[in-house]
C-alpha cells in the first residue's frame, strides 16, 4: 500500500442510520442467505452492499456455476445442502434461470426436485440477482445498496455496530449482532480478529481469475464453460498470485486481466478449432473472481483431515462435500458423502457479538478448497443467520449460544447438518 506520510482526520459527529437486531456485511452467497434467515426467525436485519445487486462472486464476477449439492462422485446419496440453497435452486429452475451444468458427473445428475437435487449447475447470472433479491425483500430485510463498510464500532473487545460510506455520506449503524460476510473479512479485520494469509507463491493457494462471457459459438460446441442457452461464461486471465485485500494490488490485477480478455479468448479459438468459431465477448465480470485473501482465527479450525476423513461433530450446523479442487495437483474426490462443519468455525478468537462466514471463515488451505463451493457457503450462512437471531431472541454471547437449540431450529427448517448421513 502506498503511503506519503500520514494524515489527522478531524473528529465529527456522523448521522446514526438506525438499529438493528443483526446487521449483514456483504451479500454474496453467505451474506444473503444469513440476512434471510436471520430475518426469517424474527430479527430486525439490515444487509449492506456494495453493488446494486446479490450474490457475490455468483453474479459480480459471473460464476455461473453453483456446485456441492452433493459428493461429485459415489457414494452421493446425501444432499448436504438444503435450507435456503434448496429453495433458491428451487426458485431458479421456476423461473427457468438453471440447467444441469455439463461439468456434472453422470452419478451426480438427479432428478432436479427438492430433496434431490443435482452435484452442480450452470445459472443465468441476471436470473439469480432477481430471484434472490426477491428473497431477500419477502424475508423482510432492509437493504443498503451501493454501500461500502469503512470501520467497526466497539466497546472493549465488543462490535456494537459499524461505520460505511453510503451515497447520503459516512454512516453509523448499531447492530446486536455482526455478520461478517465481506469475503475479505473486512469486519474482523478492523475489529482485530487474528488470522493468517497466504501471499505471493510462496505456498499453494488458488490464484484470481476474471470469467467473461461469450456468444456466437457453434451450438454443439464442446468448449470448456458455464453453458446457459446459446451464452456460455468461461474461465479467463488470470493475474497470477496477487493480495486481493490490498487496494494497489487489486487495481493492478484488475487492469491486468481487463487488458487480457480479448487475447484470451482468440488464444481459445486457436486451442479449440473449430469449437468457438463465430464468438464474441458478451459481459465481463463487473469484479474479478478473488478466490483467497485473508482467513481469520476461529474457536476451531476446519483441518485437510477433517474433510478427507468425513468428521462429525457435536457443534455441527452445516454438512460439505466438495472435492479439495488444487492443493495436491489434482482434483481429489472425497470417499464418503460428506463432512461437517462446526459452529466454532464461524465464532472468532478474541472478539464478541460477530460471526465470520464466507470464503474468510476458520480453516487451513486443504479445507478450504473444499468447503469453498457455493452450496456449502449457503448453507453456512444460513446456520449464521439462525444463529444470530437466537443470540438476539435468548440475549446471549455468540460462543455461549445453546448448540442443541441452534441444531433443533436448523432440522426444522429444512437444514442438512448431519442428520441424514443416518437415513440411507
């Protein structure tokens, strides 16, 4: 970052947006799903945003591909995901905004129903910004758009609200509970959250990628891609290992692979003759793909052990299955249907009244190439949100919550947090 000296902001007194129950920062997959299902269960919630739309990496940087519904290959008889990811699937084959995604394993195809669901599919990005904003307004959340935090508000080691920057200017906003689903950790990070980073290449870690979209392309192509109709997102440039959290390095990856795009897509044409003829580029990504920047200390961290083993745990609030997509070379499938994930993941180490969630949450690299995928981060954030609204409902801590009542509500509304590994 760079730095010509320092400069002393004046003090002033800033206008108090209002009071909330839980306050939800980002809404990407995580962040939207907490902010339903916090106000699904009776908490005044509000969700801050930066674009004008939800869905994060979903829908601003055009990952049109959600996957880990189930384990990718046998045995996958569990749908770890349901809940609010189930219903948004569910909404968006209504809607007609999903297909089975060609990367799918033939044993990972299903009947597309609910309870039922498929390993993986391809979505059309508008469809899914209308559908969950149509979530999100029916829960009853209130919603700033175009909204960028800035800095916490404590007492002691307490989050007690946050500091953004909305287009009616620096905002402060009181919450009971603070989600943290920035990506970055940009909440725990200001609160002084511990938590470690992979930089550079100095270890294996999954590099950005802008994904753009094409059309024009033979029907029966068979290029690489998130096919939707005749429209088909694919991976691009990639900048290398950069520090997405760092405001110099994620502009100079940004221009870097902006620049790139059109080489990369006749570098395409040029592997594939024959299968691109004709295509052009439709939309970029509005964000670049930013995979890993910063993973913050939790009451546990999630090990490479306890996914390739399939561990159970008291604390269980959500269930994964994904494979580890990089770290030993290739994609390694898990041997059983899934793994859970405990509620001290998302407690973090040191600071009360916030959860972590998202791509940020408590883990090692192995297990978060796993965990990672969209359905997992769903389901995650949705235990959050559950979560929270109990901590406001009981006046409790976030690490003094009753497990065993988090558990109980999660079952009731349609949550797969391990139970169903018992009903072949």
């Amino acid at each position: 970052m760079k730095s010509e000296g320092r400069y002393l902001e004046s003090a002033k007194e800033i206008n108090v947006y209002g009071k909330y129950d839980v306050i939800v920062i980002g809404g990407g997959c995580a962040g939207f799903s907490s902010a339903i299902a916090a106000a699904r269960n009776g908490a005044k919630t509000l969700i801050v945003e930066r674009f004008p739309f939800f869905g994060g990496t979903a829908t601003a940087s055009l990952m049109a591909n959600i996957v880990g519904f189930r384990n990718q290959v046998e045995p996958d008889y569990l749908q770890t995901t349901k809940g609010i990811g189930e219903e948004l699937m569910l909404n968006l084959f209504k809607e007609g905004g999903a297909v089975n995604s060609r990367n799918a394993y033939p044993s990972a195809i299903r009947s597309n129903t609910k309870g039922d669901l498929s390993y993986n599919y391809a979505f059309d990005t508008e469809v899914f910004k209308f559908v969950v904003l149509k979530m999100v307004k029916d829960a009853g959340v209130d919603i700033l758009f175009h909204t960028y935090f800035s800095d916490v508000i404590m007492e002691d080691n307490t989050v007690t609200g946050i500091i953004c920057e909305t287009k009616s200017g620096r905002q402060a906003i009181y919450g009971g509970i603070i989600i943290d689903a920035s990506g970055d950790g940009d909440v725990a990070f200001k609160a002084g959250v511990p938590f470690w980073q992979t930089r550079g290449d100095e270890a294996p870690r999954l590099n950005d990628c802008l994904m753009y979209k094409i059309t024009g392309f033979p029907a029966e192509t068979k290029a690489s891609g998130c096919l939707y109709k005749n429209t088909m997102v694919v991976w691009g440039p990639s900048p290398g290992a950069t520090n997405a959290a760092d405001a110099d390095e994620l502009s100079a990856e940004e221009v870097k692979v902006r620049l790139a795009v059109y080489q990369d897509l006749e570098a395409k044409k040029k592997a594939h003759p024959g299968e691109l003829d004709g295509a052009w580029v439709l939309d970029t990504g509005s964000l670049i793909g930013v995979r890993q920047t910063r993973f913050f200390e939790g009451e546990y961290k999630i090990t490479n052990e306890d996914v390739l083993e399939g561990r159970e745990f008291d604390d269980s609030i959500a269930m994964a299955a994904n494979p580890i997509i990089h770290y030993y070379g290739y994609r390694r499938f898990l041997e059983h249907e899934g793994y859970q994930i405990p509620y001290r993941c998302i407690v973090p180490r040191k600071v009360e009244n916030l959860y972590v969630i998202g791509r940020c949450m408590s883990t090692d690299q192995q297990a978060y190439e796993s965990w990672r995928a969209m359905a997992h981060v769903l389901a995650i954030g949705e235990a959050a949100g559950v979560a929270a609204a109990l901590c406001i409902k009981t006046k409790c801590r976030v690490r003094n919550l009753d497990i065993k009542a988090l558990q109980a509500r999660l079952i009731e509304q349609n949550c797969e947090i391990g139970q169903g590994k018992h009903k072949k």
